[in-house]
C-alpha cells in the first residue's frame, strides 16, 4: 500500500507546483528508487488531461560518462534535449541519488565545460513550469546521519504544508528587500555588506523548489565588501568543502580558504569571470527544517540562516551575474548573528523582527 504521505507530495507537486492542467506536456526526470512517487505524479497528470513522459535515469550513467567522453563528445550540444524542451509545458525533476558522491572524483573542469555547453537546455526549463524534489531513500538518509525512516518523516514534514499561507507570510520580508538599498550580515566571523538597490526579491514558496522556504535577491555585483565564514560544509557534485572563509573587495572574492577541500574552492573560483561575485542572497524561511542534512534543498531553508551563491545569478529580479558556476553556502545566525537592511534590524538570533 502506498504511504499516503507519498500521495500527498504528488498532489503538491502536480496540483499546486506545477498547476498542471489538460493538454499539457509533461516531462518527468526521476531516478528509479522515487518510482512510487513518479507512479503518482504520472497518475495525476493523466487524471487531468495532460501528456506525461517518464525519462528514469540509470544510476552510475554520469560516471562513465565523465570517465570516457572525448573532448569532441564534452562539446556536443543535445539536441534531442533541447527538442524535448521546446516542445513540453512543464517539467519534473525527481532525485534519488543512490551514491550521492558519485562524482566526487571527477575532473572539476570536465563538469564546468559541460555545465557551459548545457546552459540553454537549463535556460530553456527555466522559461517552462518546473520543480525538483527528492525523494527520500537510503543513500540521502546516510549523509543526513539518519535512518530511513527519519528521513522520511523529516522531507514529508517539511513539504506537506500549506503553501499558500507560507507565500502570503513571505511577502513581508520581500516588501523589506524590494524596498532595501544596503544589507549587512554580522555573525561569528562574519561581517559582510552589499547593495540590494533597484532589485526585486523573489519567494521560494513551493513553486519551483519542493520542500522550499526561502526569500532571496541578486547583490548589485561589484558592492559586496567584507568577510563571511560559512557554518555548514558546502557541497557540489559530491565535493565536501568545509570550514570556507571568504573575503570581498567590491563585489570580488579576494581571499578563499577552507579546513578541508580548498584546492576544489579555488578552482571553483578561477571556473570564469563570474564566478567571484555574488549572484544570490537568500534568507531561509521554513520552520519544519532545523537541522543540516548535506542537500542544499532543504539546508538553504533552514529557518534562521542565510546562504550566499557564488556565480549565476537568477535574472527574475533584475542580476545580472553570470557564470557556470552557482554554488550555495549557508551561514547559520541562530547562535550569534544579525541581518540588517538599511540600519534595521529584520532578524536577530534565527528569529525575525518584522
């Protein structure tokens, strides 16, 4: 018998996400352990009228991939991709990562290379409706130092919530940044400042991401001066960074360092042009995650953080940063920390003051 609570995330996720509706042409992205989740989302979409396509991917597939594709092979464009894009109304993306360091040893500039290459079939599902989940399983459960079934009960707890309701509690906090000139954040080694001017703020509120929680707005991207240490290790394509400091001189990282992965960071950094500057401020709004499980989904929401991106910046409100690079980094204030927007302060300790 399916959980139930499994019924309910497809429900969100067809009905509210995505609001799929008849005629449309849906593509669903999964990875073969979330067939119980996909089995439902299919069903829905069929339910009402809609196209759907299953693609399963074959766990080990990006491996071999980046093990054995030639230069020639790394530069090719996917057009079958690309078509499929053009011609679908909404997308899926359902992980379920078997080995969640699969890439972990995999050339940085290989994955950076394709990343460039890649770029319009990303920026095509950008311009579509789309969402991404991950459904609970083993692999996911182990990096988050729990059992299956605390896994489980923590990914549906922050998901199957009243959507609604937590995008009209974020319009505040949107209100403040649209209307904001300067932002500082002050914390444990953290002393960091940048410009908001003229830029729009968006709500993570279920849209896109699922579970989600978030405000976030693209710095002016020549202003951010100061100096952040990251609490949480940073974790890109199976890389584990941890202990990062960084350090900004008008808008630019001029100093990077990390206690474990540094070589990696800077790498990252040297990636191209944008990949120094800021492209994301994000505050994290979701009260039912409280706790760093080494996926970026659900750790950028945790209530009383704040994450910074490095590199690609959204252009939905107005950045215009761009690189191959957008990585995540999660500063938590709910010890010691404070977030100010023009002289006031909006969030002290974790907790909001507006």
């Amino acid at each position: 018998m399916t959980d139930p609570r499994i019924k309910e995330v497809a429900r969100i996720l067809v009905e509210y996400s995505n609001e799929i509706k008849k005629n449309d042409k849906v593509v669903i992205e999964a990875s073969p352990e979330a067939a119980p989740l996909v089995k439902e989302i299919y069903k829905i979409c069929i339910q009402k009228g809609a196209y759907p396509r299953v693609n399963m991917g074959v766990p080990g597939l990006t491996k071999i991939y980046y093990d054995h594709a030639s230069k020639e092979q790394l530069d090719h464009f996917p057009e079958l991709t690309m078509h499929e894009i053009e011609h679908s109304d909404a997308f899926f993306s359902i992980g379920a990562p078997s080995n969640t360091r699969e890439l972990t040893n995999v050339d940085p500039k290989k994955i950076a290379l394709r990343s460039k290459i890649t770029k319009p079939i990303s920026d095509g599902i950008l311009e579509k409706r789309w969402v991404v989940f991950y459904y609970p399983n083993n692999a996911q459960a182990q990096e988050a130092d729990m059992s299956l079934e605390e896994f489980e009960d923590f990914v549906f707890s922050a998901t199957i919530q009243d959507w609604k309701k937590i995008s009209r509690e974020q319009d505040k906090l949107k209100e403040i940044l649209d209307k904001g000139k300067e932002v500082r954040v002050i914390g444990k080694n953290t002393d960091i400042m940048f410009s908001i001017k003229g830029r729009k703020a968006e709500k993570g509120d279920g849209k896109n991401n699922m579970p989600c929680g978030e405000v976030f707005i693209a710095p002016l991207e020549k202003t951010t001066q100061g100096h952040i240490e990251f609490s949480f290790p940073a974790i890109r394509v199976g890389r584990e960074v941890d202990g990062i400091k960084l350090k900004f001189k008008d808008g630019k990282v001029i100093e990077a360092s990390a206690v474990k992965g540094e070589k990696y960071l800077k790498e990252c950094l040297e990636m191209d042009n944008g990949a120094k500057y800021l492209g994301e401020f994000g505050i994290g709004f979701n009260r039912n995650i409280q706790r760093f499980v080494k996926n970026i989904l659900f750790d950028e929401k945790i209530s009383g953080t704040i994450h910074l991106a490095l590199g690609r910046a959204y252009k939905e409100g107005g950045g215009t940063n761009e690189s191959a690079l957008h990585w995540d980094m999660i500063k938590d204030l709910r010890q010691e920390g404070k977030v100010i927007v023009d002289g006031k302060t909006i969030q002290e300790n974790g907790k909001f003051l507006i």
